[in-house]
C-alpha cells in the first residue's frame, strides 16, 4: 500500500511550521508525540494506509522517530526544506494540530505513554520497535477510549464547503476499503 508521504521530514515541518504560525515552539518531546499519533490516526482513518515511512521506538519518555530524532537533533537542519502535502494530508494534519497541539509536552507524553502499544514496548526497554499493527489495531479499539485517546472521527473532522444553493455540507474524501492481503499457499 502507498504510503500519503514520501518523508517523515515532511511532516516535522508541517508541525514546526504549524506551531511557529501559532507562535509556539515546539518541543523535540511534543513534536515525536504528534508523529506518533498522526501516524496512528492516520492509519486508523485509512484502512491500515501509513502516513509516512516511519518506525517509532521508545526512548526514556515515549515513541520517538529515531531518524527524525538525529536529524533535528542540534535543531532544524537550515539546509534541508520541506515538499508540498496535498489537500488530505494537510487537512488530516490540521485535525492533528488542532486536537493535540493544545497540549504541553509533558501533557501529551503522559497521555501517549498510557496507550497500550507504547506501554508494552517501554516495559520491554528502551529503543524497542512499536509496531504498526498494533499501534493501527488499539487507535481503532474501544480500548483507547477508555484509556482517553479520542476516537479517530474527533481526530478527523470533515470540511465544511457550500452546496450550489449556499447550504453548508460537510465532505470527506472517499476512502475505499484496503484489498485483503492473499496469503501465499
């Protein structure tokens, strides 16, 4: 399956740019938080579709992105610039935003540690592998809403555009369902 972005770079600078607009730093913590979690909506919103091509392991807080987490390690690299996201991947990043980037640091690490996929690889240590199916299987589970994590359609909210009458209608693009994965016999 394709993945929606070619780098997880992009989406660091969607999110750093995001939070300069809003004049907030954004801390190295919170910034692999919301990786994380867009990674896992994302998959969630999508029929198991990744947003793009990470793997999150666990450090002494919580998931981190170990390439992005080298590359911004002195801060942003002046020499590199971001592409372009299309239409949904931007608005899916902007529910993101606007869901999480409320949140301190501290405050969204001690909700995402709480999550059972990054929960269960802490407990085995640190730099241990999260892995996408289970992080894909417990963000669309009511498991997550117990333990606090919204529900994917209050990540996601539909754009409001107007009917040729005027009317407000909200819309979302159509998301067929994945092909099932045929096993070799």
């Amino acid at each position: 399956m394709a993945i929606a972005v070619k780098s997880c770079l992009d989406v660091v600078f969607w999110l750093s740019d995001q939070a300069l607009n809003d004049r907030e730093y954004i801390q190295p913590q919170k910034l692999h938080r919301l990786l994380y979690l867009s990674q896992a909506y994302f998959a969630v919103a999508y029929h198991g579709r990744k947003l793009m091509p990470a793997t999150f392991v666990t450090d002494a807080f919580g998931p981190i992105e170990p390439t992005v987490f080298h590359a911004f390690a002195y801060g942003r690299p002046h020499m590199i610039e971001g592409n372009p996201l299309n239409e949904q991947v931007s608005h899916f990043l902007d529910g993101i935003w606007r869901r999480f980037g409320q949140y301190s640091a501290d405050q969204i690490t001690a909700k995402v540690v709480e999550h059972e996929p990054v929960a269960l690889a802490m407990a085995k240590g640190i730099n241990e592998e999260i892995p996408f199916a289970e992080m894909v299987k417990y963000y669309s589970s009511e498991a997550a809403a117990r333990r606090g994590a919204p529900n994917v359609k209050e990540v996601v909210k539909p754009r409001v555009l107007r009917s040729q009458t005027g009317k407000p209608v909200s819309v979302m693009a159509w998301q067929p369902k994945a092909a099932p994965v045929k096993k070799d016999e």
